[in-house]
C-alpha cells in the first residue's frame, strides 16, 4: 500500500489548458551527506588492477572499494566496450590519502547511475532536478515546480504533481491537470537503457498511452 507524502504545487504552476515550460535552470540547494557519507558524481577509469573515481570538480581520484556490492566493476566493464569516458554518480565515504600524490579510497555504498558519456559532468539541469525518466521517443523530468513531459510528435507539457511513495521504495506522481490523468510511476531496480545502466525502472502513463524506460534519480533529491 501506498504511503502518502504529497505536496501539490499549484501555488508554484497553476492549472491551465494551454502548454507551458518549466523554468529547469532556477537554483537548488546542494544535498548533505548522510552519517559520513556524501554523493558524488565523476569519471571512471582504471589502473593497476583497480577501479578509480574522479569527482567532475575535483583533480584528486580514489581507489573504488564496492562494499555495498553495488556491482560497478562488472557495469563498468560491460560499458568499457563502448570506448567512451565512463561517469558515475554513487554514495559512499570517502577518505584521503595522507600521502601526498596518492589516491584515497572510495567506500562505495550505493551507485545510482553509470553510463559511457564524454558530457555527463557538464549537464547543468542535473543538480535542479529530483527524477529524470525517459523511454523510446519520450522524456520526463520533475523539479520542485512541477513535471515536464516531452514525446515525439507531441507538444510538450508541465504539469503538477502530487507524490506518493510505497513501501518497497516505489515512487508515483500523479496529475489531472489539463483535463487528462497523467501518472509517472519509478520503481527501483536495475534498468539498462544503451549506454547507461540506472536503478530505477520507468512507466508514463497519459491518458491511455502508456511509455516505458528508465529513470535516475536527481541532484536535488536526496535518496
């Protein structure tokens, strides 16, 4: 069953018939680490037998230790194949080296995405947004103003939302706004979209069209 903890954000995006955008490039807090923790996101590479991080901002790389057995030796070397520069966004502590010039080390916790991309680190909508979803010939984003909705052949639409979040971790957004029932449903399991493998698994529903995919989570959402 469902357990609700909703907001709807019509103060912030009133309803209307007509299509109107999202403002994607307002500013958002950064998140806080959790119990030592902290969220990162950065390039993979390897060396010497080990898997290594470098945060997008920072020159300074850490050895990967997976001991939240999240898997990313075997992802990162199932998209190695794709010769692109490998980025990552993943939880866990981490620890410098006292020795100068040498890496630290990365207790990896959680991953949350991995894919072979050379922008990835430049993608400035990132931090702004709580979930990005998309499947063949659609996208979907959410931000604290509302969800934008974007498919081929469609004019693209934003609309509130109320959340709902499950038990097992499931997340639903819903909306009747512009006289149609629109549901964004993330469940979390490992989902694997081209070149980039995500943990969480997409259904947009419009009405009676139905879209499937992928979807990560954002930087402006903790999780």
């Amino acid at each position: 069953m469902l357990q609700p903890r909703s907001w709807l954000l019509a103060a912030a995006l009133p309803l209307f018939a007509g299509c109107q955008l999202l403002d994607f490039t307002s500013s958002s807090s950064t998140p806080q680490p959790l119990s030592g923790q902290s969220r990162m996101q950065g390039n993979l590479s390897a060396e010497g037998g080990h898997l290594l991080f470098t945060p997008c901002d920072s020159p300074r790389t850490f050895v990967v230790a997976d001991n939240g057995d999240t898997g990313i030796t075997q992802e990162a070397a199932t998209l190695a194949s794709l010769n692109k520069p490998l980025f990552a966004d993943l939880r866990g502590r981490f620890d410098g080296n006292k020795v100068s010039g040498q890496p630290g080390e990365l207790n990896l916790q959680k991953l949350y995405r991995i894919e072979s991309s050379a922008t990835a680190c430049q993608d400035r909508n990132f931090k702004l947004m709580q979930f990005q979803a998309d499947g063949q010939g659609w996208e979907a984003r959410v931000n604290t103003q509302g969800l934008l909705v974007e498919r081929d052949g469609q004019a693209p639409f934003a609309v509130p939302f109320v959340e709902e979040q499950g038990l097992d971790g499931a997340i639903n957004l819903t909306s009747d706004a512009n006289h149609q029932h629109i549901q964004l449903w993330l469940a979390p399991q490992r989902c694997e979209a081209g070149a980039r493998v995500s943990f969480m698994a997409a259904e947009l529903r419009v009405g009676e069209q139905v879209l499937r995919g992928c979807a990560f989570v954002g930087g402006a959402r903790e999780q």
